[in-house]
C-alpha cells in the first residue's frame, strides 16, 4: 500500500495521509481512475489513526479492495494545528472535511466521497454531507441517538442489571468512593467535551434530506452509547419512517466497546465496513461512464501535480 | 550571656560560629532528621558528616576563611549540606541563582573574586570558562568529594568570618554583594529561634530559592535546634496553589514566605473555601506590607491557633530585624513592622540623625551585632548605608544601617512603616532597584533617557519604563527581549511609556507627577496590542486573565503563547460555562485560540446575532482570515517525512524552529514515544511540547516506532531491539534534517550562523524512555527520561492487569468479555514482543552515552527512580503533574502536564552549546 503524507489546508495547517488503492496501479495507466474515496473523519480527540489504529486498518483493508482512503486531523487535533476558523465545532468541520476533499480532487481526481465516522466524527459526517454533494455514502458509527421508552428498559436491564449483581463493581464502587479525593486530577479534567447532536426532528429532516438525495447511510451502534442506544430496532423506533427506504442500513452490535477496543471486534467492523464501502463503490462507479483515466493526475512516488502544490505544502511517500 | 533580652552584646564579644552551634545540635541529636527532600531523609548526623566532607574538600585545595565559594544550584538535601559544609570551612557560600541572565552571573563570580562553584551539571553552560580567572566547577554529587574523613574539623574559624554573601539589586546597574558574617548568621539565627519558639519536632518548608534571604531564615535557625527541614524542589516554586496540599502531605508545621505567595495563598483559600492546614503552627509572611484585608479573611479561614507574624528586615541585617505578631483581636488598618528581635536595635531618626518624637516619621535604622559586614567592593555604599552615631546618652557612637526606609513609632511601641526615601521597591517580594534597570536600558543603543518606576493596578504590583527613544521603531517588545537578556525576570517592566523627552522640574529634575500614568503604557508583545472591543471580548479576556494570572489580555493574544495548557483550557471553558452561560467543546477553544476568534466563534454559533453577523460578514472574515495568518505565521512549517530503517518506512513529523525572534539554537530534539494506549494518552500532550520548543527556536522531531500509528511495518516482527534500531535512525535523521533546517533559515537570512553541526537530544515517554536508555546512542546532548519503564516484566504485568480489568470491570462493556490472545488494551502485543518487553532493565542495561541525564517524574510514579537507585549522572526531577499510569480507569484518558513541558523546555534551552 502506497500511503502519501499531506499538509494541506487554507492555513497549511491540516495533516492527513492518502492510502491508494492496490487494484490497479500505474502498470495498468490506461484503467479507468476510480474516482471514488473514502475518508475517515477525526474521532473525538483521537489523532488520524484512530483508536487502536482502527483508521490505519480500515485503510489497509480498503485498498486491498480496491478503494483509496484517505484520514486526518482536524484543526488542533493529532498533528493538525490549531488555526481557528467561525462557526460551529461542526461548521468549522464541515469546512476542513471540504478542504481535504478539494486536495483529493486536485490531487488524484476523486470527485466522490465516502464518509467514515465514529463518535463526533458521525456528528461531522451528516453536517459535512449536507454541506456539499460530493458525498455519496457515510456509514457512522456511534452516531445521534434518541431514548425511546423502550430505551429506558434496555438501559436497566443491559446495563444496571448486570452491575448490581456484579461483586467486582461493588467492590470498585466502594473503593472509588474511599479514594474519591486522591483520583481527582488536576492534570485530567474529564467530561468536558461535548457531542452535538441536533434536536430529533431536525436530525430526521437532516437525514431525509440526505437520503432523498441519494446519500446511501449506515448506522453502527455499540454499547459505548449504550446511555442513549441500547437495542437492536431501536433506530427506527426513533426515525419510523426511515423503515423501508433502502439508503439506510442499521447494524447494532452490544458486545463491542465503543472504541472497538478488542482485535476481533475491530477486525468485523472493518470488514463489515469495507464490505459495504466496496458494494456501493461498485454501484457508483458502474453508474458513471469510465471515460476519464487521468493518467496526468497518478502519483506513483511522490510526485506532485503544480495544481497540488497550492494546496499541499508538504508530500511525503510511504510504501506500506 | 545569649539569654539576655536585649541588645547586650558588643561589637567585639564572642558569639560563635553557626557551625559551632550545629555541631552541638548534632550532637544531642544525631538521629533525628535534619532534611526531608523527595522523600529521602538525612539524619543530622549524615548531614554533619557529609558537610565535613565538603569542609575538608575545601581545606585540602587550599580555601582559607572568607573565600567565596558559589553555589549554582537547585533547592535539595545537597544544597543545604553544601552550604553547611563551606561554613564549617571557613569560607563564605554565594548563591547563584541559575534563572539569573549570564550576564548577570559573571558579575557576581568576578565581583566576588569566585574560584569554586559548587555546580549541578545542567547548569555548567551558564558560565565562560575560557579566561583565565575563570572559576572552577565541582558536581555537588562527585564521588571525590566522598573520599574524605567524616569528622567534625578542628578548624579555628573565629565568628568574624565572612558566612555567606546575598547578592541584590543595586541602583548603579549592578547587583551588589550583602557581606553576612558568622556572628551576624549566629545573632539572628539565635533571635530567630527565641520570637518563633522553634521546637525539635518542627517541620520546617524549605520553599524559597536560595539567592532569597527567607531561605536563610528556613535553612539555619530550625537546624539549630533539631528539627527537621523539608525541601522543596526547585522547579515547583511557582506552582502556590498547592501549598495546601504542600504542608497537608508534608505535615509541615512552619512555613516562612514571601508576602506576594502569601496574599495568592490566601485568596486561594477564600475561593476554595478551605482552611489552614491543620498542622501548620507557625506562619512567618515576610518581604513587603501586609494587606490587613488578607489577614483577615486569613483569621477567617483559620480554625487552630497558628503563630502569625509579619516579619521585616533587610538583608543587610541578616534576615528579619523587626517582626509583629498580632494579638487574637488586633484589628487596624495598617499592620505595624513590629518590634526588634533579640539583640537587635531599632532607631528612628531625622535628617540630623537625631531620634525623632513617638509618633513623628523618621528614617528606620538598625543596630546591633547582626548587622552585615557591608558591601563588597563598595566602600562609597557602605559610607553611605553604614554609619557610625553617637544616639543620645551614648558615649560611644553606634554603628547602623540607614535602611532607607520611613517609619514611626506607634504608642504601643511598634514600629509603623511609611515608606521610602528613595525609589526601591518590592514586587513579589523580591527587592529591586529602579536605578539598576535604569543603568541597563542605558546600555541600550536605541535609549537615550529612561525612568523606571512601580505602579499599581487594580491591586497588582508592576514595573513601568519611560522611555526616550534613539530609535523609533524600537518597540516594547524589544526592549523586553533585550532587559530579559540581562536582568533577572522579576526586574523587566511589563509596561513601557515612549515618550519624546522626559518631564522635567524647573530645577531640572525629573517631574514624576508630570508622567502619564504607568498603565496606560505598552505592554511588550510580540505583536501589537489591541484591547478587547465588545462586551463578550471584554468578559472572554477577564476570564483568561484569570485563568492565567496576567493583568490584562488582548484579543489578538494566543491563548497557548501566554503560558495556556490543555489542564487551563478546562478551567476556561468551565468559567465560560458559569459565567456566560455558554458550554462548547474542548477541540473548538484549541481551534480559536485568541480572544477574537474565540469571540467570534461564540457570536457565531449563538443564533440571536446571526444576522448581525451576516452585515458583518466580509470584514469579519477578512479579519478572521488576517488574525488566522497571523497566528499560523507563530507555528512551526511542519513536515511529514518517512525514515527508512530495516525495511520500514516510519512516519515522522519534523517541527523546524520557529523564527520569531527567539535565538536559533541549531539544537534538535527527537521525541520517542511510549506504547500502546500511553502513547494514545499522550500523543496529544506531546504535539504541543514539540509546537512550543519549536517556538522556543528548537527543531524537533516525532516519529513513529515501526508497526505503530502510522508507520509500515507488520505486527509480527516488532520487538524492542527493532525499536531501539529505530530509534538510532531517527536521531541520525534529525542531525541532517535539523542541518538542512538551519542551512534553509540562514539562506532566508532568519538566523546567522550555521557553522556549528547540529546537537542532537533526546526525550522519551514510558517505553520510549526505556529504550532511549538502553539504545547506544552516542554524541547526544541531553537525554530526558520521562516517567521511564524500570523493569519490563513489571510493565508487562500492569498491561496486562489494566486488560483483563477493562475486559472485566463491566465499565467498558456490558458484559464479562473473554479476548484473543496476544493483544493488551487495544494494541496488538505478540508473545515475542512480549518477551522482548519483560527482557528490559533499565538501569542495568543502559547504554546512551550523553552530556547531561535526566529523569523525570510525574507525581503518582510509582516506580523506583529513587536518586539511591538512580547511577550516578542521572538527575531526577520530581513534577507535579498527575497522569496515573497504572491505575485502573485511566487508560483512555488524556492529560496535560504543564510542569513537565515546563521542565522539558527548560532543560533543553538552558545554556545550549
């Protein structure tokens, strides 16, 4: 897998790296150029590689596949600098999501993307999506969510249930209470950062809008928000007239963590994801006329077209 | 003889040498503890004895009584044993405090005729070395100094012997040396002990620096009756919101500070609503007027009887001369200096040195064997300073101290302070001379005249210059740069007044009621500034004001270059939250980090102004988009590159020095990482250290181990020695990177000289560190160890304990989960590279070879980095910063570490080659 680093940005503050597909290479110039990128989106604070490197898997996975990827940093966030621009956490993410789609475009062609987000990174992904309409497919993972009433009982059940029957929890309850004073850190603020998720109806109206457009979505959730998710149907209890359009798909998934913490369960998600990323690659691709191969636009080993140039200040190559 | 109560002794009785007074002490009780310091203590018998050693040092290089021996070094146990030892020598100590400018310390060791000091080795760069008087060095920690006899000495040192020599600020430019004698150290120490009822089981905070007298006043007077002195360590000074939690852990039960610490530590207790530690008895607040408001929301927070005394004294009378101890209902609204200590005399006089009515205000001066040999190579200042009288019903004249300042005698018989007779003044304490900053500025090619006074503003104490410039587009901020490059920090002006000439009076002197006020003037930034405009502005920036404890913020500052960590980022947002009612993500401050962004952010996200903004909306983003300019042209040009090494391409992020006036240091730093969810944790913390020494004009570098973040390199094949190969191309990357760096800058003409090759450091986190240990580097500069594994088996065993709780504790999942092998806490861990981590031993292996080694430690370390079983070259550097490694529920959480990044870009810009 061929990985180029890029500092890009109006500030040449944003840093990211694009991992090329290994189907189909410059041995092969006359090939029809996909022009169809996924892009992982910034989880939380975590830096471009994800929580245990699941974004640099995930990329891997994707380009033996046949689909180039490409993750970064949001501004102040991994190696990203903080250079502030107005508007929302979201806006604001909207916007740097649309500057590395403008690299990608001037870089190597893609006019289509594909969204991978978990956590705020799903927050950012429907914002940006409605932002602009290169985007063609999100699957969001610990997305928005909204209690139902049968939320609460899931909530008891899965979650309170277990605890108190659990001696271990008891005992760390008890000892948490006992050390309370010594595990307050000054160096640790904990809690502070915030998910934004807009009111229910306009998270209905924002993804009706998507799908109406033909943005294909796909819901992954965990027991990481089991506070606001915790059953498998719970989706379309909260959306109900999302039940039988076929641009969404929903997958609930209790036993995994929300940072998909355990190889296992990481490696299924991956493949889950990479399996319908490539599905609908091939759908949007076979729906577009393969004329254009831009072979002037390849970047085999670093090279850098003089349009690229005005984005990207820096380009690093990496053959993984 | 020395029970007496008042001032009996004369001018040529015996009082003895301090040292002979600690000797008896050692005697009675050679078990108890002398110095607490990291947790180590020193029986007064381990101390007599190594101080012995010192003393013999001395003796047999040939130092004979009234020799000045520097002392450049931190607070620690050896600190004080030094001291102790060049008494018992003979000789006199002279601190040399290492945040001093270079400059600055030249003077003092030529001025003080210095042939030794006595020098922690991070501090050897401060000082040329390459006349002929140059002094000589010698490592409070070399093992010669061991090789001698641990006796007491039978050295005859009569008690007129120099003891130490306190350097101040002196009104001619230079500092000048306070000349303390025995018999002086002796006098007080006595006095000392006798007002404050000094006890065996006391346990005294060794707080201030040493170059400040309260250091004298913790040091000696409790070591001479028995009890037990607790260091601090240097570096954590500043840190006074933690005084509390100092004296709570410490059981310290007496505590001399300085009255700038004190006050902060009285609102600090008010805002907390906590009170006094409970063990404290004795509080000493020294240094400059009390505020009576403090005192008494101090009696309000204060539910034990504690000795409070408002204690006052120039160092030219050794320490504390006068001291005032209030009765349970005092009440006034000034607070009194007090009365005179055992054996020493107060005199208040008029301009004809005659004694003045009770009541009537006169010059202070003081009396008594106490009193300080004079000034050193000073004859006119001490003609002037020290002056022999003949007071009334005396027969002989008695020899005072003119201490400049004014003071009256209230009918209780206290002492009342009014002021001075002249410009000196006391910010933080801390004594300065006008006329010293004064003489610097003069030395400046773009000054023709200056007057530096000290003004006040809403409370706080500052400096202000006026200044008459050569050159007119001099700025404040280069005036700053160039006084912080010759003066101590306390001593630069945080406002500047340009002016085309100073007022004058018609008799042609200076006409300081004609001066515009102090603070309208500039305040040195880098770039101009510009006050907060609206009224969230105005409440953003009182809020940063604050939070970072500067007097005033504009909205073109950056949050960060003020001195903003991610741990005040919080406070920040949670003042926000109760102050304005507005809540927003952590990651949307680090993406508006001044006062104008941030303002705009806010405004923009509130939907009751949004058309406001859309009419403002071309100039706001024009704005916007000049201030982000602005603000990127601060940061570092970052730069991906790939290092190859054994078939890997390991991703790196190369952080060129930023040149923004700061000197150039040709200096790289290559940061290691740690492993696993430690790296996740400290990633972040880690960007910011290498943005801020690249700010501080060092070129870093970050990379990535092979198999981790975002460098190639498959599972199956990563082990520590690979890592350790990784880590020897990295360094040899950073040297020709940082070159080509510097090479780049000086063709741009942003630095002059690149004709030096580039110094290469180290710095690694957790395993990082461990492997930078035991790699064999060679021609490394400085090799910083942060939080270091010690012993790999044990590291192991916490992961995997830190797994199987995650796995089990029912807070990460829903249910018990069982896990494939060979992973632990979210990262793949084969059975090889868990062999490979169990094989490490720090301390046995260690490999690196380095001028300067240092270890650093966050406060909940756990592992052993004690300086027992540290080798010998290691310096071990205690921080505050909590970041609980090994305890359960913190393995996915960030921190920051202010006081470590403190550190760390202390060590490495300090005397750079």
């Amino acid at each position: 897998m061929i990985e180029t680093h890029h500092v890009f940005g109006n500030y040449e503050n944003l840093y990211g790296i694009h991992s090329k597909s290994n189907v189909g290479s410059c041995d092969n110039a006359s090939a029809a150029i996909p022009k169809t990128a996924v892009l992982m989106l910034t989880a939380g604070m975590l830096s471009s590689v994800g929580p245990s490197r699941l974004h640099v898997e995930l990329a891997k996975s994707l380009s033996q596949r046949g689909l180039a990827s490409f993750r970064f940093d949001l501004s102040g966030i991994g190696e990203s600098l903080a250079v502030g621009s107005p508007g929302s956490s979201q806006k604001r993410a909207a916007r740097e999501v649309q500057q590395a789609m403008d690299l990608l475009e001037l870089e190597y062609g893609y006019d289509r993307f594909m969204l991978f987000g978990l956590c705020s990174g799903a927050d950012d992904a429907i914002v940006t999506a409605l932002e602009d309409p290169r985007i063609v497919c999100a699957s969001l993972m610990d997305g928005c969510g909204y209690r139902t009433n049968r939320h609460y009982a899931g909530l008891l059940l899965r979650k309170y249930f277990p605890k108190l029957l659990s001696f271990r929890k008891w005992q760390d309850y008890l000892s948490g209470l006992l050390s309370k004073s010594k595990v307050a850190s000054s160096t640790m603020p904990q809690g502070l950062d915030i998910r934004e998720f807009p009111s229910q109806e306009q998270a209905l109206r924002e993804i009706t809008t998507l799908i109406d457009r033909g943005v294909k979505l796909r819901f992954t959730y965990t027991s990481g928000v089991i506070d606001y998710y915790s059953y498998e149907k719970q989706f379309y209890d909260m959306f109900p007239s999302f039940k039988n359009r076929a641009e969404i798909a929903v997958s609930y998934h209790p036993q995994w963590d929300h940072t998909v913490m355990l190889r296992e369960d990481r490696h299924q998600l991956i493949e889950n994801v990479t399996q319908w990323f490539t599905t609908k690659a091939a759908t949007i691709e076979s729906e577009t006329t393969p004329s254009n191969t831009r072979d002037d636009k390849v970047v085999c080993s670093g090279g850098r077209s003089s349009q690229a140039s005005e984005l990207s200040s820096y380009t690093s190559v990496y053959q993984n | 003889m020395l029970s007496c109560s008042e001032n009996e002794i004369s001018s040529t009785e015996q009082i003895g040498t301090y040292a002979s007074y600690f000797e008896r002490q050692v005697l009675k009780t050679p078990n108890s503890v002398a110095i607490e310091f990291e947790g180590n203590q020193w029986t007064y018998a381990d101390t007599n004895s190594q101080a012995n050693q010192i003393a013999r040092f001395l003796l047999k290089h040939g130092f004979q009584h009234d020799d000045r021996v520097g002392i450049c070094m931190d607070r620690s146990a050896t600190a004080i044993i030094t001291m102790l030892g060049i008494l018992k020598s003979g000789c006199a100590f002279v601190p040399l405090d290492p945040e001093f400018p270079k400059d600055r310390l030249a003077f003092i060791v030529d001025d003080a005729s210095i042939q030794l000091i006595f020098c922690d080795s991070a501090y050897r760069d401060l000082y040329d070395v390459s006349g002929t008087n140059a002094p000589r060095f010698i490592d409070p920690l070399d093992t010669q100094l061991r090789d001698h006899e641990t006796e007491d000495l039978d050295a005859d040192i009569p008690d007129t012997s120099l003891a130490y020599v306190m350097y101040t600020s002196g009104s001619t430019g230079k500092p000048k040396g306070v000349q303390i004698e025995h018999r002086s150290l002796t006098t007080y120490c006595l006095a000392d002990v006798e007002l404050y009822q000094l006890r065996s089981d006391d346990r005294t905070l060794q707080f201030s620096t040493l170059n400040f007298d309260i250091a004298i006043e913790e040091i000696f007077p409790p070591l001479m009756v028995g009890s037990a002195v607790v260091v601090r360590p240097r570096e954590r000074a500043e840190v006074f919101n933690e005084l509390s939690h100092l004296v709570e852990s410490n059981a310290i039960t007496a505590l001399h500070i300085a009255t700038a610490y004190w006050n902060e530590w009285v609102d600090l207790l008010v805002a907390s609503e906590s009170s006094v530690p409970s063990t404290l008895r004795l509080v000493i607040a020294t240094g400059e007027k009390i505020s009576v408001e403090h005192y008494r929301r101090w009696k309000q927070h204060c539910n034990h009887e504690v000795l409070w005394c408002n204690a006052y004294g120039p160092t030219e009378t050794t320490v504390t001369c006068t001291a005032f101890v209030p009765d349970r209902d005092w009440d006034a609204l000034q607070m009194p200096i007090g009365k005179p200590l055992l054996h020493y005399s107060a005199h208040i006089l008029n301009d004809h040195n005659k004694t003045v009515a009770p009541g009537e205000t006169g010059q202070l001066f003081i009396s008594g064997p106490a009193l300080a040999r004079g000034y050193l190579n000073r004859p006119d200042r001490n003609e002037q300073a020290f002056i022999h009288v003949l007071l009334d019903g005396d027969t002989e004249p008695t020899r005072l101290y003119r201490t400049g300042d004014l003071a009256r005698w209230l009918p209780s018989g206290d002492i009342e302070f009014s002021g001075r007779v002249d410009h000196q003044m006391k910010i933080g304490s801390y004594r300065i001379e006008p006329g010293e900053i004064e003489a610097v500025l003069s030395q400046c090619e773009a000054v023709r005249e200056s007057l530096v006074i000290g003004a006040e503003r809403e409370g706080q104490k500052f400096l202000a210059a006026y200044v008459v410039l050569n050159q007119p587009n001099y700025s404040a901020f280069e005036l700053a740069s160039y006084l912080r490059g010759r003066l101590p920090v306390y001593m630069v002006p945080s406002r500047y007044i340009f002016l085309d000439s100073l007022p004058k009076t018609i008799n042609g002197k200076i006409d300081r009621v004609a001066l515009p006020p102090a603070e309208t003037g500039e305040i040195p930034r880098e770039n101009s500034y510009r006050e907060a405009e609206t009224e969230l502005e105005r409440s953003l920036s009182a809020i940063w004001s604050s939070v970072l404890n500067i007097p005033c913020v504009g909205r073109d500052d950056d949050f960060f270059q003020l001195g903003g960590s991610s741990l005040l980022v919080t406070r920040v947002i949670a003042q926000m939250a109760g102050k304005l009612d507005c809540a927003i993500p952590v990651r949307d401050f680090f993406a508006n980090p001044t006062i104008a962004s941030l303002s705009r952010h806010l405004a923009s996200i509130s939907g009751k102004t949004s058309s406001e903004i859309k009419d403002q909306d071309c100039d706001s983003l024009r704005e916007q988009h000049e201030q982000s300019l602005k603000l990127r042209s601060k940061l570092p040009r970052i730069q991906p590159v790939s290092i190859p090494n054994r078939g890997d391409t390991l991703a790196a992020i190369f952080y060129p020095a930023v040149h923004n006036g700061v000197a150039h240091q040709n200096h790289c730093l290559v940061i290691c990482n740690a492993y696993g969810h430690e790296h996740t944790r400290s990633a972040r913390n880690l960007q910011q250290l290498a943005i801020q020494l690249s700010q501080a004009g060092l070129n870093v570098l970050r990379f990535e181990y092979a198999g981790t973040g975002n460098s190639s390199g498959g599972n199956d094949r990563i082990s520590v020695d690979l890592w350790r190969s990784n880590i020897i191309a990295a360094v040899e990357y950073a040297r020709n990177i940082a070159y080509n760096a510097t090479h780049e800058a000086v063709k741009k003409s942003e630095v002059h000289d690149s004709s030096s090759p580039t110094t290469v450091s180290v710095l690694g986190v957790r395993l990082g560190a461990s492997l930078i240990g035991t790699t064999p580097l060679t021609n490394i500069d400085r090799v910083i160890l942060w939080d270091p594994i010690v012993e790999g088996d044990r590291y192991l065993a916490l992961l995997k304990k830190h797994h199987k709780y995650e796995l089990s504790s029912l807070t990460r999942y829903l249910n018990y989960r069982s896990a494939q092998p060979e992973q632990l806490i979210g990262y793949e861990c084969p059975n090889a590279f868990q062999e490979s981590l169990a094989s490490i031993h720090l301390w046995k292996q260690t490999k690196i070879e380095a001028r300067q080694y240092w270890v650093l430690s966050s406060q909940d370390y756990s592992e052993l980095v004690s300086t027992e079983s540290l080798p010998l070259l290691w310096k071990h550097q205690p921080c505050t910063d909590e970041i609980y490694w090994d305890k359960h529920g913190f393995t996915g959480r960030a921190f920051s570490s202010p006081q470590v990044s403190q550190v760390i870009q202390s060590i490495l810009t300090k005397g750079t080659r």
